[in-house]
C-alpha cells in the first residue's frame, strides 16, 4: 500500500542520513582501497573523490538491503544469516528475536513464518 511503502522509504532515508551523518559530519573512520588496493582507514574529508563516492554507493546499498530485511521481518518472517557481524548488528538494530545466526550456511536466507 502507499502508507507501507512510504513508511519505509522514511525508514530508508533515516537511515542514510544518520550513516551519512556519523561518516561525514562526525568523523567516523571508514575503510577503503588506496590506489594500490590496499585497505586504509581514514576519515571523509581525507578521501579521495573517488573513495568518497565508493563510501557513498556503499551506504545506499546498505540502507537499501536493511529496509528490505526490515520489511520481512515486520511481515512475521524470519532472517538467517552466516555472518556473525551481521548477526550481532541487525539484532541489535531491529531488536528482534527473528534474526538467527548459522555459521555453516554459505549464504543469508529470508524464510517465511
């Protein structure tokens, strides 16, 4: 419906800002490749334009797959993953016993009921 789907492009958008925020605006170290490929870690302003759009695209795309995982999980479905990080961190942002850790499987899953 248009109050779902605008109440998680609101999600979404909040979502960048306070990402955008604590990388930008508040000095949040992030990591990226120099021009070698070798990873560094430095704050925003320090970046070259190029690194500064990769940080960018990478927080879209982030906010983009949680609001997606929000959605499931507020229509009573369960998240799998395999990554312990991402485990810690959306159970920590969602607050929800629906997202379960398996370290075995190769891959996240989104399973129904």
């Amino acid at each position: 419906s248009g109050a779902e789907k605008e109440k998680y492009s609101k999600y979404r958008a909040e979502y960048i800002n306070k990402q955008y925020n604590d990388i930008v605006k508040n000095g949040k170290k992030v990591t990226v490749k120099d021009k070698n490929g070798k990873l560094k870690t430095n704050t925003f302003n320090k970046l070259t334009n190029e690194q500064k759009s990769n940080v960018l695209s990478s927080i879209y795309s982030e906010a983009t797959s949680k609001t997606r995982i929000k959605y499931w999980l507020d229509s009573g479905n369960k998240y799998y993953t395999s990554n312990r990080e991402e485990y810690l961190e959306l159970r920590k942002l969602f607050n929800t016993t629906n997202i379960r850790y398996n370290g075995s499987w190769k891959k996240s899953k989104f399973v129904e009921g």
